[in-house]
C-alpha cells in the first residue's frame, strides 16, 4: 500500500527530534503506524470494491486525515504550520505523492492486498536510482548490488505464468512505489528548510482538493456502511502518518526502519480474514528478498552519513 509516501523507510521530513530517545517507544509507534496502514489498505480495497472510485476514496482519506492530523498540529507546532519557503517545492512533492497514492489505491482494486502491499516495498530500490539521477547523490556499489537484488525480488513477486499474470494491477503497484520513492526524493530536496507537520499538512490539503476535484466527474454515493469506512480509512490513515513521524522523533531511524515490513504481516492477516487471501510462495519469497535489500540500503546509507570518528578526523 502506498500511502507512506510521506515517511518510507528513510525520511528526512521528521520534526526535531527531542532530548531524550526511547528506542522501545519508537519500535511500538512504528509497528503500530504499519498495522494502522495495513487496515486502511484494507478499506481502501473494501470500498473500492463496493464500488466508490479512487478519487471519491482519496477525498475521504485526506479530508478525515485532517482531524488527527489538526490535534497533532496543534500541541506541536500551532500557526508556524502554514509556514513555508517552498510553495512550489510542496506542489510538486504533493503532486508525486498523489500520483503514488492514485496507483496504490488502484493496485488494491487489481491485486490480493498481501501482493499490492509487497510491491511498495520495492520503493526503498526506486529511491536510491532516483537519488542518483536527481540529486546526483554517490550511489556505491554496495547499494547498486542491494538495488539489483531488489529487483530481482520484485520479478519473482510479479511471477509471470501464463495467463495469471494481472498486468493492470502490476503496472498499478510499481507506479506507486516509483511515485513514492520520486515523493521522498522531492522531500529530500525540501526537508532542509521546511517542518515535518508542514510537508504533511501541505501533503494532505492538496489531496483534498485532487479528490473533490476528481470526484465531480464521478461520485458514487455510499451506503452507511461504506460511509464509515471511508471516514475510518481517513482517520486511521492520519494516525498512521503520525505515528510514523512520533517514532522517528523518539527513536533512531535505523532502529525503527525495519520494522516497517510488518506491515506484511498485518496485510496477510487482514487478507485472509477479509477475503479468504492465501499469500503465494513466489509473492513471500520475492517480498523477503525485498525486504532485505531495503534493510541492507538504509544501512549503507546510515553508514555514509555517519559522521567521522574523532580519530579518523584528525
């Protein structure tokens, strides 16, 4: 699912951290921000498959994210929240994250939810070759080999027999972890002068306003039950993008990073419960090779930001 465009494994756009760290907390908050994720991906297929198209879905998300998201902003940053030197640098990271929400939310509506969940793993290898081209960042060998690797993990997710191979929902998935690894590429690029809650805030409002847009030329009026979870997907959506943020302020990136890929498991769960989803082999193998390469890139890329040793610096 590919609405952490906003904090991936690695983001930049966190608030300050504060004085103290409490590694345990950080885990514990980043657990919790991928089971809170996982569900959402869930009623994002749900109410898809009820019938109510992506835009109308993307309204409802964004909108109701608001209401966490406000309290958040609130007892944290209050009015400088507004606040920013990079108008156009917040449309375009906005209009990469909407792209990569769009394919997300669409791939959901293709693909078994453990399957679309696993693709967006794929993002952390996307975020490196874009960082190269990009920011003309040094890429080493060591993360190019992780990155090959990766990929290799994503062809046997796709798993191309023939006549089961659903090249729509593909397509969808690995647009969206492209658009979210281009999203973390453009909050890189705008993380030096702006606050984490006002690239969310700016994020949020701007997906709002894509979803009214959209939904004029096609609303689809839900029921009660599809109406609360459209709400529920938006409030539980805003809470898992503030947790994230809450467990890289309290903890070390590279404590909390991994975990993000328990959020396979919650989405395995939630896939057999809800739709009787049994994961392939080929989708749990391709998603731990993945998985590891990801895991592998955040530590180079730990390792080439740390700073020098006072020995090796004299």
């Amino acid at each position: 699912m590919t609405d952490r465009v906003t904090n991936p494994v690695t983001s930049p756009a966190a608030p300050d951290a504060p004085p103290h760290q409490n590694p345990g907390r950080g885990i514990a908050f980043r657990i919790a921000a991928m089971a809170c994720f996982a569900v959402l991906a869930a009623l994002v297929k749900w109410t898809g498959q009820r019938g109510v198209p992506v835009f109308e879905i993307i309204l409802f998300r964004q909108t109701f994210a608001f209401v966490p998201l406000m309290i958040y902003v609130w007892r944290t940053t209050g009015p400088e929240v507004f606040r920013t030197q990079r108008p156009v640098g917040h449309l375009v990271r906005s209009a990469v994250g909407l792209f990569a929400m769009v394919c997300g939310f669409s791939a959901l509506q293709h693909l078994p939810l453990t399957e679309a969940t696993a693709f967006n793993f794929a993002s952390p290898l996307f975020m490196t070759a874009l960082s190269a081209l990009m920011l003309a960042e040094p890429v080493g060998r060591h993360r190019w080999a992780a990155v090959l690797v990766g990929f290799l993990g994503v062809l046997i997710m796709v798993h191309p027999e023939p006549g089961r191979l659903n090249l729509v929902g593909v397509a969808f998935a690995l647009g969206g972890a492209v658009g979210a690894a281009g999203a973390m590429v453009t909050i890189r690029q705008i993380a030096g002068t702006e606050r984490g809650p006002t690239i969310v805030f700016y994020f949020t409002a701007a997906g709002a306003v894509m979803g009214l847009v959209g939904s004029l030329f096609h609303w689809v009026t839900p029921d009660l039950p599809t109406l609360v979870c459209l709400v529920l997907g938006g409030l539980v959506g805003g809470v898992g993008q503030l947790l994230l943020t809450e467990a890289v302020r309290i903890a070390p990136i590279g404590v909390v990073a991994p975990f993000d890929y328990t959020q396979l498991v919650w989405a395995t769960g939630l896939g057999f419960l809800v739709w009787g989803e049994v994961p392939k082999a080929a989708t749990l193998l391709g998603a731990l090779i993945v998985a590891a390469s990801g895991v592998y890139i955040l530590h180079r890329e730990l390792l080439r930001r740390r700073p020098p040793s006072p020995a090796l610096a004299a």
